[in-house]
C-alpha cells in the first residue's frame, strides 16, 4: 500500500465485465489466491458472487454440515442458529498482533510481532490446513460502491459460518470486482479455523503490506475480517497516511420538529450501547412532537474531511452483528425487528419449538431449552441459556429505521461526536468539551468497565481512549496526534460530549433509565451544536443544569438528575490518578495537547 494514496483515486473499470467471478479477478488477485491455495491445499475452492441464492445455498449446506441448526422458519423465517466452539466466543486480544518490522510501529498499547517472524509462524499453522476443506472465495466492498473511502477486501476462508456472516456483514460478490477494476489495492484477508485450539490462535494484521492472517477462531471480531481487523485496525493505519479516520462508532441521523437533520456519531467500547443508541426510538411525546432517529451504522465509522472542511462518515459496514443478551421490545424494538428474519443467531438459547431465547428477551424464561453449550436448560439450573455474548447477524437492510444516506458514497457531515463508557461510579450522565483539543483529550481518557465482548475479567475499568483501544492498526501516540492534527482539515469541527448512561447509586441501580429515553440527552446534545442550549461550566466540560434537561413524564426529578450529574471532586482526582497507567505506557511520547490538558483539568479542581 502506497504511503499518502489520495483516498479519492478513482481505479479503472474491471478489465471484463460479466462472466465467471473467477474470469473477472484481476492478474494481481489471482496470483495471490494462487499462492494461498498453493499454502493452504483445500480439496475444494469455491469463488462466491454474494447473491441471495447463494447466502441461501451456504445455509443449507451449512445444515448438511451441522454448522447451522434451521430455526422455526415460520416464526424467524430465513434465520439459522449457530454454536460456537466453546473456547470460542469473544475476541482474543491477547492474541491479537499488528505485525511490522519494528516495535515502535505498533506501539506500547499493541501486541507486535516481527512481520518476518509472524508470517513463518503463521505459515506454518496454515500449510496444508484446509486439506479436506473446501476455500471460499469472499470478494467484498467495505463503504458504499463508489465512496471515495470504499476499500476491497478478498478473504479465503474455510468456514461456511464466515463465509454466510460476511454476505451479510458486506457488499459481498462482484460489486468487488467493479470497485477493485485492474487495481492491486485490496486487503488478503487469509483465514482458518484450523482445530480451534487457542494454542494455536493468531489475529495478524500486516499494516504494510495491507494484509491479514487470522488462524484458530471463528468468532465475529477474529474471522469476520472486514470488521474490526479491516475496517479499523488496517483502515486506521491507513486513515492515519492518507488523512482519513477509521473508528470504533455509530452513526445516526436525527431529525427535529422543525424538519432539520443533524448526523452524530459516537464512539462506545464493546457491548457499551452502540447497536442499541443507533436505533434509538424516542419516548412517545418525542414521537409526537416529530423527532426520528435513523440509522447509518452501530459500529464503525470512516470519516474525512471534505473541501469545504466538513467532516463527513459513511458506515462501511452493510449488517449489524451485534449484542444479543438483553435485547427486547422494551429495550431495542428496531432491533427486534432487525432480527426476525434473515438472521444468524450464534450462542443463545434453542427452544424446543425451533425458536430462540437469551436472558432478558422475556420476563418469564421458558420452561426449557438447550442452553448455547447444547446442554439441556432450565431457569433454575444456575447457568445461562445465552452466552453473555452471544450475537446476532442482521442485513441492515432489515432495519425499519435504516437512514435513507446509509448507501451514499458522499456519506454526512457529522455535527456531534459522543465518546461514552460503562462506569459505575464517579462519571456524571453528560457534558460537553471546551473545544476539539479537550475533546480529543476526553477521548483520550475514556474509561470503562470490560465486558463480556473480548475475553479475560469483566467488570474491571480500564482506559480505552477513544474506544479503539483493541482496534488500532497503529501506535497509540501516533493515533492521537492524527486526531489533533484532523483540527485543522476542518473549518467548523463537530462539537465533542461525554455521556455515561450506566452510572449506579449505592444500591447498585442505575441512575438513569437509559435506552429509549437517552433521546433526552440527545436533545440537549444537538442543542448545543446550535447554539440553542444553555450549559454551566463544570472542571469537566459544559454541562445542562437540570431544567436544561426535559424530564416530562420520565417519573424523575430535578434532584434526581443532579445525583446523575454530580461531581465528586475527591473522585474525579482519583479518576486523573488511574489515567496515569496509560499515560506511563506512553512515557515520553504523550503528545503535548494531553499533557497542557491534564494540567488545565487539575488546576480546574
Ligand atoms: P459491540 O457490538 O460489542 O460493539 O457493542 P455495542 O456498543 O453495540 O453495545 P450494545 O448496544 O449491543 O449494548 C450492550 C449491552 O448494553 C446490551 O446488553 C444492552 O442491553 C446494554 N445497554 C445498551 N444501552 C443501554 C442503556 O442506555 N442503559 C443500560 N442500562 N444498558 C444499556
Ligand atoms: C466488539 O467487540 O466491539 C464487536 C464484536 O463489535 S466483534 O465484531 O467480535 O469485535
Ligand atoms: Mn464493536
């Protein structure tokens, strides 16, 4: 990949159009899946053209194969389940590499391995790896067709379960082809399950040679490799040469009474409420007075500036795999909707009737059913029938409130971006940053609680600047200066917030009824970035006094909304003192906009 490429290159058209997949592949495409099948030996090799039929065929193959269990196709037509290996659930960050010739590329935050050294590690694993398999041929579009940011990826894969996943999860078949014409700029998505054995699991990313081997696994963030190991960690890297952004966000349209429409987007790390804040439904008299949230995306964003200094984002992404375990009509309807047909369920409960369920999809669980492991389940055996992560695969296209702009390559121009943690204690409901730099700076210091979405103890705060902590293609230092240096790309930045829907009292319950009524929130946010809402300074940001926030009919009082808003400075002193432990990773190398911010924020105390 060449260093500074304009992003906005357009490729030449594929050199025929029509035919085969396999005839339409360029030279440079086919001597690298040459290379691969020559490596790998699968019996069989099956190019894919991501069409319907075809999603279809790999369903039922999957069926012969006991990869995928047909559900109750009257009640979730089109939808098939899927059980993971045990040892196979989550993401593995500890098993994930950025592989570059030296340490410093990857930096303090990464785990790196020598490229040199990672690739005979990992050719060893996949030599002869898929003898008896069949190697599909997944050609994909990230972004929307003809985006100035679209990327091709190709993966080969010897899991049916990826293969059907990523039909969904991208624009899949020869739409890729088109985009890719004569081109050599695509990422070699290389991947096996191989035995599932975490012994023998490695996600490797190769930033410079726009390559990725991922061998082990077959869960989502490991395999899906569009995702996380494309569309953030590869496409940061890239966004960071070619002045782009790639990161871990929502997207999401809102319209206001008056008919105005503003875009935001909002970084949350994993299973913190992206999916479930990007299908907002208001609360009823919302509805009534016009407000409508629509959805871009619930994951990832790439974002640019444009000639006018606008930042603008697309969602490169063309489905939701997303959290499972209390999704319900009350908490998420669009997302209910989303996943009632079409859909891969992977890890949740199997009912006897061919139905599913996961705890908090109904008030009363259900006399019965075969837990995620395939054991037998019942509500009083002590175990939980849903895996705390298990997923479900959706098309976006199933999503009765998809933003009309998701598909357009132009993408939106973002007023506001919202960075927001799970946290407990300490971290009031919302404020605003002063401006950019401490924007970039509250970012920078996101905290929050782990959770069941990478494996290792959950519950535990840690620093995930920017939520990208996991996802970075790149080193650390280097991610922070691009976002103070995209300040001046732009002419009138988004204006930057903080919010924490998951603060709890003494009690242990949360303080703010979140989901649905987050709307309130919302409303004061896009205020702000008009002008129109009024805001107290606070030694963390501007933040509403409690009449700024509409509580009509929320059964929550003014003083309420203050206990969700306070600031305890003895805590927020100790919350400067736990950001050190990033800070010390990045010793020397802590670009000065943060260091001059900590001050600022102490001598504000
Ligand atoms: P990834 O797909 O892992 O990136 O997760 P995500 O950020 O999209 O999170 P998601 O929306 O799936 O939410 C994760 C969990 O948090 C789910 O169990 C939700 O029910 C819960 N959740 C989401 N929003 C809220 C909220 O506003 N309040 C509370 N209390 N819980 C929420
Ligand atoms: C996350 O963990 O942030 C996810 C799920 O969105 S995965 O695609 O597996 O990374
Ligand atoms: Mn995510």
């Amino acid at each position: 990949m060449a260093k500074g490429t304009d992003p906005t290159k357009a490729h030449s058209p594929a050199p025929a159009a029509g035919g085969s997949p396999e005839a339409r592949a360029n030279e440079a495409v086919r001597r690298w899946i040459q290379e691969c099948i020559d490596l790998c030996q699968p019996d069989k090799v099956v190019w894919c053209n991501g069409s319907l039929d075809e999603r279809k065929q790999m369903f039922e193959q999957g069926v012969k194969d006991g990869v995928f269990i047909r559900l109750n196709q009257e009640k979730l037509p089109g939808c098939y389940y899927h059980r993971s290996n045990q040892n196979d659930v989550a993401r593995t960050e500890h098993l994930t590499f950025i592989c570059t010739a030296n340490e410093d590329a990857a930096g303090p935050t990464n785990n790196w391995m020598d490229a040199k050294a990672a690739y005979a590690k990992l050719r060893g694993l996949f030599k002869g790896c898929m003898k008896g398999r069949t190697m599909y041929v997944l050609p994909f579009v990230m972004g929307p067709i003809g985006s100035p940011l679209a990327k091709v990826g190709i993966e080969l894969t010897d899991s049916l379960y990826v293969a059907a996943s990523m039909s969904i999860m991208t624009r899949m078949g020869d739409v890729a082809w088109d985009q890719l014409g004569d081109s050599d700029e695509f990422t070699r998505c290389l991947h096996s399950v191989g035995d599932v054995n975490p012994d023998r699991r490695y996600i490797c990313h190769f930033p410079k040679d726009n390559t990725i081997w991922s061998f082990g696994s077959g869960y989502g963030g490991n395999a899906l490799l569009g995702k996380k190991c494309l569309a953030l960690r590869i496409a940061s890297y890239l966004g960071q040469q070619q002045n782009w952004m790639a990161e871990h966000m929502l997207l999401m349209g809102v319209r206001d009474p008056s008919g105005h429409k503003s875009y935001v987007a909002a970084a949350f790390p994993s299973a913190c409420g992206k999916t479930n804040f990007a299908m907002l439904i208001p609360p009823d008299q919302y509805k009534q007075a016009g407000w409508q949230i629509t959805t871009l995306g619930d994951d990832i964003v790439w974002m640019w500036a444009d000639k006018d200094g606008r930042l603008r984002a697309i969602n490169p992404e063309a489905g939701y795999f997303g959290v499972v375990p209390g999704t319900n009509y009350q908490t998420n309807p669009n997302a209910m909707e989303c996943i009632k047909r079409d859909t891969i369920y992977t890890n949740v409960g199997l009912l006897p009737d061919g139905d599913v369920w996961w705890e908090g999809k109904t008030e009363d669980p259900p006399r019965e059913c075969l837990d995620w492991t395939g054991q037998k389940w019942t509500p009083d055996c002590g175990r939980k029938a849903a895996h705390p992560n298990s997923r479900f695969t959706a098309p976006a296209v199933n999503n009765p409130v998809l933003d009309p702009a998701y598909d357009d390559p132009d993408g939106v121009p973002v007023s506001a971006i919202i960075f927001g943690g799970r946290r407990s204690r300490t971290i009031p409901l919302v404020f605003q940053s002063f401006n950019w730099v401490h924007g970039v700076y509250v970012g920078a210091t996101l905290g929050s609680e782990t959770t069941a979405a990478a494996t290792g103890q959950v519950g535990v705060v840690r620093r995930d600047p920017m939520a990208m902590l996991p996802f970075l293609g790149y080193n650390i230092r280097d991610y922070l200066t691009h976002w103070f240096r995209m300040r001046k790309r732009m002419k009138d930045p988004p204006r930057i917030f903080h919010v924490n829907w998951f603060r709890k009292n003494d009690q242990g319950r949360f303080m703010w009824p979140g989901f649905g009524e987050n709307m309130r929130v919302l409303e004061w946010i896009l205020n702000r970035t008009r002008g129109r809402a009024a805001a107290v300074e606070t030694p963390l940001g501007w933040m509403p006094r409690p009449e700024d926030i509409n509580l009509d009919g929320l059964g929550m009082t003014a003083s309420d909304l203050a206990a969700v808003q306070s600031i305890d400075i003895d805590e927020v002193k100790s919350e400067i003192v736990s950001q050190e432990e990033l800070f010390l990773k990045l010793a020397g190398d802590l670009p000065k906009e943060i260091i001059f911010q900590r001050e600022l924020l102490i001598s504000r105390l």
